[in-house]
C-alpha cells in the first residue's frame, strides 16, 4: 500500500485486494483468520473415517438413518479481536515494494477485513515511540477505515518502544478469550538476553489465541556490496560509518539469520502462531498460504483425536 495516493484510495485498493484475493481461498468449514474449535452446534453430515472426531458424533440423526453422522461446530462470532500494532522508529525504513510501516497498515486492516466478515469487533493498540495509544474494539467498515485513516496519518515515531510494556497493556486490559495479533519486526530487545516481549507473549498466548506477525525487510537480512555507508540507529539515532567488505557482509548476514532463528524459537515457546511477511514478496500470498495451513493443521488435529479415542 503506498501513501503516494490520498488515504481513502489507498484504503479501499488494500480492501479490494484483501477480498478480492483471500475471500475466495478463505472460504471453508472454519470461519475466523485462524481457526477454533467453536461452540455452538451446526449443521450434520456424513461422517468421514479418519478425518472427523468421533465425539461429535450425532447418535440421533445416525439411528434415524443408519449412517453414520456428525454435527459440525459453528465458529464463535461476534468476538473481540485485537491488534498491537508496532509503529516505533525501527519501522520507518524500507528498501523494496514498500516501508515496513507501510507493511504493518496494510496487515491490521486485512485482518480487520477478515475479522469483520465473520462478525467480529476489532480494535487495536498501537505503540509509537514511547506511547502505547488504545483504539475500542467496534464493528464494520467505518470503523476500521477510521483506525486505518488513523495509523496512515501517524507521524513518524521517536525514541525506543517497549513492546513488552505493550503486550503486557493489552493482556491486562482485555481477558475475555479472542484472537490477538502482534504485527510487529520485533527487534526491540531481541538478544538472547534482553528478548523482553517473550515472556509478556507467553502469559497472553496461555489465555488468548496469539499471532504474531513478524515485518522484514530485506536489507535487514543482508547487505550490498556497496563499500563505505553510513548506519543510523532510528531509535537512538545514532550514527556510524562502516565499509560493506565480503567479511562484514557475511558476519551481518550471519548474525541477521541468527538472530530471526531466536524469534523464532521465543514465539515457537510462547505457543504463537508465526507469520512472517516481508515488503519484498507479495503479503498477501504469503496471508493466504499461512491460513490455509494453520486451517490444515486444525484439520489434522482434530482427525488425529478422533483416531485416538
């Protein structure tokens, strides 16, 4: 999504593109971005070996007509999903398609588009340098256009931001079960030691649906051959002149796909769901492939319990 054009252009071409290209894919027995198990009885249908958990069995329906039936659950609606999402200084930079600020807008409101075709309230917390700002769960399009219009207008953040503090906010606030999604890089605090979002994550993860929706850039996987640049920390900005020689390169490199394998690992071990999407690639594709996934795997899972017992 650019900003080159006028906001209202920019938000109704991303809801175009959000529906236009996952509405078809999305569509199946689960309802929500990622699926749950549900609460309220279905429709019944023929039984599947091997697929369908045999304790949704309806005994009734299969005496009636000596073939095995099953009751499908229907997807709570008209639940609350959030989003954090991470506007501090490290997202104002961007080398390809678009910015990674630019990246984060555009995945808040898929998954707000997504939210509200199946009746969910969506809100979102939005952290801006030292600021963690809250923006009330409501349903429909205005709504979400508005939060959007709100987040393209933001100006570029200032300082460092914690976003431990941020999750931590947005746990304690909402208990009520859910989906949250943290779009974030995730780059603050991401050391071995200093990591301080992975234990916040993990305490929301234990009561909530969690996705974490990790931004990349490119270059900051890897650098150019392109001898003496000089790097600004956005966040302190403080500045330093390097030479990009074949062993610094490799060292960054290096350091860069350790440093994501870490992430990782820390949002394997809070139990989040992980998406990675990164301004070079087509999001929407990489959106759609990560669904489709998460909603086979349920599959598989549910099949899996059923075959147990």
């Amino acid at each position: 999504m650019s900003l080159e054009v006028s906001p209202e252009r920019a938000l109704r071409r991303l809801e175009l593109t959000v529906l236009r290209r996952l509405d078809g894919l999305l569509q199946g027995r689960h309802q929500g971005l990622i699926p749950g198990p549900g609460s309220e009885p279905g429709d019944t249908r023929v039984y599947v070996p091997g697929e369908d958990d045999v304790r949704r069995m309806d005994w009734a329906v299969t005496a009636r007509t000596t073939v095995p039936h099953v009751r499908d659950l229907i997807a709570d609606r008209e639940l609350e999903t959030w989003a954090l999402a991470d506007l501090s200084a490290s997202m104002d930079f961007g080398t390809a398609d678009m910015a990674k600020r630019d990246l984060v807008v555009s995945a808040v409101g898929a998954i707000g588009f997504l939210a509200g075709r199946v009746g969910d309230r969506f809100g979102a917390y939005v952290l801006h340098g030292h600021d963690v700002h809250r923006y009330p769960a409501r349903p429909g399009r205005p709504a979400l256009y508005g939060l959007l219009h709100t987040l393209l207008a933001a100006p570029e953040a200032a300082g460092s931001a914690d976003l431990g503090q941020a999750i931590e906010t947005m746990a304690a606030a909402h208990l009520k079960r859910g989906l949250r999604v943290i779009v974030s890089d995730f780059l603050n605090g991401s050391s071995a030691e200093t990591r301080e979002w992975e234990r916040p994550l993990r305490r929301l993860a234990a009561r909530q649906q969690v996705l974490a929706v990790e931004v990349i850039d490119p270059r900051e996987l890897d650098l150019p051959d392109i001898g003496l640049v000089t790097f600004t920390d956005p966040e302190t900005g403080r500045s330093r002149d390097v030479h990009l020689s074949r062993r610094v390169r490799e060292r960054y490199a290096a350091a860069a796909a350790a440093q994501r394998a870490a992430n990782r690992a820390a949002l394997r071990r809070a139990g989040a769901g992980h998406l990675v999407l990164r301004t070079d690639r087509d999001w929407v594709a990489d959106l759609a492939r990560f669904v489709l996934g998460q909603r086979r795997s349920a599959r598989r899972s549910l099949s899996g319990r059923g075959a147990v017992r």
